[in-house]
C-alpha cells in the first residue's frame, strides 16, 4: 500500500527588522501578497508557516509592500526576468 503524501508544516524566515507588515506569497498559494502573513519577534526576525506536501515550490517575501527574495535561499528565474526563490519539500 502507497503512502500518503502529507503536508508538513514550513517555517518561512526572513530578517528584516525595520519592516512594518511581511507576508511570504509563492505557487503553493497561487501568489496571493496577503494570504500568509509572517509575524515579527523581538529581534527582527519575521517567520511564516505553510503547511506543504511535498514537492518543489517557488515563492517571495512580500515586505511592506514590495517583492523580496530570501537570502539564505536558492533562486531560480522567472517569467518576470527578475528571480523567485526555492524550496523542495521531501
């Protein structure tokens, strides 16, 4: 019998401690800018989590208001000439 592949809870994490409003958009939300919003700590870091099946995604940070790619995440072009970000889920 196959397993079920099943979602997995994902940490989106981004510093950007002079941010007022963060969310992370990508394909495993059809990129809607407000659907996942990351919450702030302390020290500047904000963080985000989706639940996903596994697969290999494409996705953005959204900082008040304008696009931004992770840092410390691997990139790959898009249709837009600019770059999305990437993250595989086993």
């Amino acid at each position: 019998m196959a397993m079920m592949s099943k979602a997995k809870p994902i940490e989106f994490k981004l510093y950007a401690p002079s941010a007022k409003k963060v969310s992370v958009a990508g394909s495993f939300n059809n990129w809607e800018a407000k659907s996942v919003s990351a919450k702030k700590d302390t020290k500047g870091n904000w963080s985000a989590k989706v639940s996903l099946k596994p697969g290999r995604y494409e996705y953005k940070f959204i900082v008040d208001g304008s696009w931004q790619n992770d840092p410390c995440a691997a990139r790959v072009g898009n249709s837009l000439g600019s770059q999305n970000n990437i993250i595989e889920i086993k």
